[in-house]
C-alpha cells in the first residue's frame, strides 16, 4: 500500500479503502469474464476450444496463491487490509488477464 500524508491513525482505513477498491475491480473483470466465456460457449463470442478447460483449470493455482499469499501476509502480522490485498492481487493478476483476452476475441459473426 503507498502510505500517503495522513495521519497514520486514518492510514488502516485508507489501505482497507484502497483494498475495497481493488476487490470491486477484480469482481467486476471476473463478472466480463463470466459474460464472454458464456457467450462463447453460445456460439456469439469468438472463444477457443479450450476455454472450458481453461476455465476449469485456473481456479485451483488461483485459489492457492491466494490463500498462501494471505497466510504469509497474517503471518508477518499484517494489518487485515494487507491479508485483504495479499489474497486479491494473485486473483485480480488472473482476472485481468482473462477479461483482456477474451475482449481482444471479439464477438463471432456470423458470415451470410
């Protein structure tokens, strides 16, 4: 977290502020992704074949750096905004990357 010029009694609040910040991003990312991965599957967005595998296979390695990344950050007696940025930042790294490259795709046209 960057440490701004406020007081460090309101500094625990602007870090949780700025971790909400980030959590409401990667749900929205993780809400596209969502979107195009069912409209692929429809037939209406240009998908490859292995995105139901895809899509499958990241959660697990996601889930798991999150969860070690939050332990380590609880661990070394972070405040709960740090274990909150600890275990968002391995999801939002994946969410952002799904979203931008299934929106790269494209819809799929149909050819007459």
């Amino acid at each position: 977290m960057n440490r701004t010029a406020f007081p460090s009694v309101y500094q625990h609040q602007i870090d949780l502020m700025a971790s909400m910040g980030n959590a409401m991003m990667m749900l929205a990312e993780a809400q596209a992704v969502i979107a195009f991965r069912v409209l692929g599957m429809a037939g209406l967005w240009s998908v490859t074949g292995s995105e139901n595998r895809r899509m499958m296979e990241e959660k697990l390695p996601a889930f798991t750096e999150s969860f070690v990344a939050a332990t380590l950050a609880g661990s070394r007696g972070g405040s709960p905004a740090q274990v909150m940025e600890a275990s968002i930042k391995p999801l939002r790294k994946r969410t952002r990357q799904n979203s931008r490259r299934l929106a790269r795709r494209g819809p799929r046209i149909a050819k007459p």
